[in-house]
C-alpha cells in the first residue's frame, strides 16, 4: 500500500501535489475542479498591493469629482476604500473557495510596501485561508540599490508578516538573488515556515513591428525544473523551512525527481492547464506506480535520496558534478 500523504505548512495533505497559483483557481468553480481534479491543496493567485492602491485612487478620484457640488452623496460612500472595498473580491474568493472544497486553500499576497504586505496577510488569513505565501516578485527599481538593500526588505517583511498572523507562511523567490543558498538561511532565521522555489517571471517582450512591449510568459517545461531541484537538494537539511519545488512538473517522473532531491511538496500550474485539473490524478497514479517499482512505500522513503549529502561542501560538491559533466571521464562526486 503507497502512503502519499504528508504535512506542509502544518497542514495535513493527503498527497505531496499541491496547485500552484494559476488561472486555474481564479474562480471558487476553478478551484473545486482542481480539488476533484486531486491536488492536496491550492495556492490562489496573488493580491497585488497595486491593485489595491489602483482602485482606491479611483475611489478617491470620484469622490472628489462630486466633492464641490454633491458633499452630500459622499456620506454614501464607503469610508475606507484601501482596507474595505479594494480586497473585497479576492477576500471573498478565499472565503468562498475555503467553503467549497476539502483542501486546504493558500491565499497569495505580493506587497509593495511592509505595511501593504501585514495589512492584507492578516485580512487573508481572517477569509479563512489556512496559510499565506509571500509571493516576492519586486524590481529595485534604481540601478544603485544594492542587492543587500533588496534581501533586507524582504527580511523585514516576513518578520512583520509572521509577527501579524498565527497562520503559516510560505515565502515564494526567484533564482536571481546574488547568493541564493545565504539568503534562504536568512529567511530561514526570519520565520519562513516554508521556501518556494522558484518563481517564474513574467518579463516584457518587445514587438518590433508595433514598437510596443507586451507581457510574456511561457509555460514551463521538464528543463525548467533543473535549477529549483538543484537547490532544493542543496537546501534539504540545511535550513528548518519545508521546501516546495515549482515549475517544470509534466510527468510523475517530475513529480518523483522533485521529492528525491528533497522536496516537502511538489507545485505544479502549466501541466494542470495543458492537461487540465484531472491530470493531477494521473501524476499521482504515476507516482504511485514508480514508488511501488522501486519499493518504496511512503514519502519519507522516497524524499531527499538525492540531496546534496549534508556533510559535503556543497561548493565543491556542485563543481565536480559540473566538471563530470563537461568531462565525461573525470570523477564524479559521491553519492
């Protein structure tokens, strides 16, 4: 008999396949069909905070285009629109999709400001999310910010995160900060009860004929696993956090790769919407078909067989697998 279950954020799941923010559970209908589809839990898709400050510009702005005439009406209005009407919609989309499904549902939150971020993390864990995932997705802006002026508003807001709500809180990153390894040990220290690696950016794309830019984003393929397994085997055993693996998930093979080089869960969004919802259900009947090849019977028999040994130097670890790599006949690192 294969166990798939497992905790993650303190929550029991029935197996490691989690639903990674998505189009997909943009609706509490999406995010039953993902349930049914069989993923253990799923992660809505952010809030942004400049969604939040974009409508209650517009609230502002029409209260005063009537300010000079009809003051009277403004008694009608609302009386804090950032705090009240802005996040109504995606409040009520946790609070809905909570109710609808038996899965842990996993509000998302992308802040701008520290304030932004613990101001919107605690109204999304009072809808009813069972935990938050800080989703970090910031441009410094200036050339002259520093990479470390980055890493510490970002400390910075996951200790006033974690401070403001008694839910768990998972901190989803890209690869792209200067030294990936020391800053996970950071946020380690902050409080993160989980790290998710990665994010994968949405980046402008140039169209020459219209000289205008427009937003881009592929779905992810196999490849793109390559680098957020390479970490999660380097971070297995080194840091307190879980660790969630995200992109490159099509297959069960995918899906076992992630869990041998350590991961708590595995998140997947493009193969649910090439596939649809329902294929969720065959990475799981594929996972559990390799598991029983390979006679294991639980994760924890299966989770960081691969990991980077923790008495290694991972440094040199890394680089004499590089090396065997463009050397076929150099010496590849112990297992």
């Amino acid at each position: 008999m294969i166990d798939l279950r497992c905790r993650y954020l303190g929550l029991d799941l029935r197996s490691p396949l989690v639903a990674s923010a998505s189009p997909l559970a943009q609706t509490v209908e999406g995010v039953r069909r993902l349930a049914d589809g069989g993923v253990a839990a799923v992660v809505l898709p952010s809030l942004f905070e400049e969604q939040l400050q974009r409508e209650a510009a517009r609230f502002h702005e029409l209260a005063e285009a009537g300010s000079e005439s009809f003051a009277e009406s403004l008694s009608y209005l609302p009386p804090s629109p950032v705090d009240q009407d802005a996040p109504h919609r995606y409040l009520s989309l946790v609070a809905r999709a909570a109710a609808a499904v038996d899965v842990p549902i996993i509000g998302s939150l992308n802040g701008v400001t520290p304030g932004g971020w613990v101001r919107y993390a605690r109204s999304i864990q009072d809808a009813g999310a069972r935990a938050i995932e800080l989703n970090v997705y910031h441009a410094p802006g200036p050339p002259s910010t520093s990479g470390r002026d980055v890493e510490d508003r970002t400390i910075e807001v996951v200790a006033q995160v974690k401070a403001a709500v008694s839910v768990p809180v998972a901190v989803k990153l890209g690869p792209f900060w200067s030294s990936v390894g020391e800053f996970a040990l950071r946020l380690d220290d902050a409080g993160a009860d989980a790290l998710v690696l990665f994010n994968r950016f949405l980046q402008p794309e140039i169209d020459p004929e219209t000289l205008t830019t427009r937003p881009s984003i592929d779905l992810s393929s196999p490849v793109d696993a390559r680098l957020a397994a390479t970490w999660v085997s380097l971070l297995h055993g080194r840091v307190r956090a879980q660790l969630a693996a995200s992109s490159g998930v099509e297959g069960a093979a995918d899906v076992a790769r992630y869990l041998l080089a350590g991961a708590d869960v595995v998140m997947t969004t493009s193969a649910l919407m090439r596939h649809g919802p329902e294929h969720a259900g065959a990475l799981l009947q594929g996972l559990s078909e390799w598991m029983a090849g390979k006679g294991y019977t639980s994760l924890a028999d299966v989770r960081g067989v691969m990991r980077v040994p923790a008495a290694a130097d991972a440094s040199a670890y890394e680089r004499a697998g590089y090396v065997s790599m463009v050397r076929p006949e150099a010496e590849r690192p112990p297992a």
